[in-house]
C-alpha cells in the first residue's frame, strides 16, 4: 500500500510540480497569473519517474502524410477517427459518430507520437453500441445537419440549400440502425437526446486505446475528404 500511495504521489507531481506558472481562476472568470520558483527537490525526486514516462510518451507509433485538423462540413481528422473506429467494429455497427469538441488537438504531419493520441483524445471515453429505429436515425441525420457537420462514417448524407435532408444511402435492416459511438455521447452527450435510454453494448475499448491500436499496426497513416455531407 505504501509503495502504490508513493506511485500515486509522484505521478500527481509529475503534472504539477515542474510548473513554475500557474493560473488562479476567481468566481468573477478573471485569473491572475501568479509565479513561483521550481522546487529543485521535488523536481530531483520525480526526474527518473518523468523520463520513464517521457520516454513511453515519445514513442513513433507511424507516420501520417499529412496534417489532420477538425472542422465542418467533415474534416481530415474527423473522417479519419470515426473511420477507423468503424473499420475495428463494422461487423457490428453500421455507422459511427462523434463530436468534434470530443477531438481536443491535431494530429501533425511526420511523426506520430504516443502523446499526440493522447493529446488527440485526453478522455477515457469507452466506445459502444446502440440501436436506432427510423425515427430517432432520421433525428440523427436532422442532427449532424443542423450542427453543419459532426465527424461520421458509415453514411453519406445530400442536403438542399435548406438543410433538408434529400437522401442517405445507408441500407436500413429491419428498420434498426446500429451505431457506434462513445458512451459519453450514448448518454445524451453534446444534446443527442435521440441516444438515450437505448441499451448500450460495450465493446471494451477506450476511443482513445482504438486509435492506438490502429497506429501501432501501421506504418504511414492519412485521411481524405469525400462528401459524406454534401449539398445538392
């Protein structure tokens, strides 16, 4: 127990301790920025285990060829999480979704480090599984649309010059839709109201650890834009 308190101990200082700058916020949302010298024992102390950490951190897991940054109607780096999540999955879902403030940073071009997954995807949010029947697939659609685009696969959706939904070229099995997603979402996350109370299958795997596991077993990654939202 000592030994797993001091772990935890060290780990909680590794974020916090080599700062020399912090932020302190008041009820009025003004902050001040307050400065204090590095703590030079402390910051001996937790050296070995930061450098461990770095270098598990620094690992090159692949290259991209290009950068990935988020946006709308799709993106880059959109299409490329969603699509690769779906691909490790598309035995049992039939589409996947996202949301773009879920995605927390780029994904550069050149090296792709361990930190930048994470960095990518901080949270430890599970992928899982729910049904739709038709109508509360066609309040998704209603939905990615009225956003004006959140990341997705599996579907591509045409639109008027409205925003009414004109065609979707997902062939629907027994008027249920199977659509993999993140649990936060699952719950109503980012108001997606058409999610809940729905049961959820777990499939056991982190967002972030999916990402992962893809760029481990390639070599060279890259994306593309196809107009899986489009006008007429």
């Amino acid at each position: 127990m000592k030994l797993k308190f001091l772990s935890t101990y060290i780990v909680a200082f590794l974020v916090t301790a080599c700062t020399t700058q912090y932020n302190l916020h008041s009820h009025t949302e003004k902050s001040m920025d307050v400065k204090a010298e590095e703590d030079s024992i402390v910051s001996a102390m937790i050296a070995p285990y930061k450098a461990g950490i770095d270098s598990v951190m620094n690992e090159v897991l692949c290259f991209s060829k290009i950068e990935m940054t988020k946006g709308q109607p799709e993106s880059l780096l959109g299409n490329f999480v969603t699509d690769l999540c779906l691909e490790q999955f598309s035995s049992k879902a039939d589409i996947c979704i996202m949301n773009n403030g879920g995605l927390r940073s780029i994904l550069p071009k050149g090296k792709i480090t361990r930190r930048d997954i994470f960095k990518l995807m901080p949270f430890d949010n599970e992928l899982v599984i729910l049904e739709l029947d038709t109508v509360d697939y066609s309040e998704l659609l209603q939905y990615i649309t009225h956003r004006g685009g959140e990341p997705f696969s599996g579907v591509q959706i045409v639109m008027d010059k409205e925003g009414k939904i004109v065609s979707q070229n997902l062939k629907i099995e027994n008027n249920i839709v199977k659509v993999l997603t993140s649990d936060y979402l699952a719950n109503g996350g980012d108001k997606m109201s058409f999610f809940q109370n729905k049961n959820q299958e777990k499939v056991g795997l982190k967002i972030r650890d999916a990402i992962l596991n893809y760029c481990s077993v390639k070599d060279t990654i890259t994306s593309k834009t196809d107009n899986r939202l489009s006008y007429e």
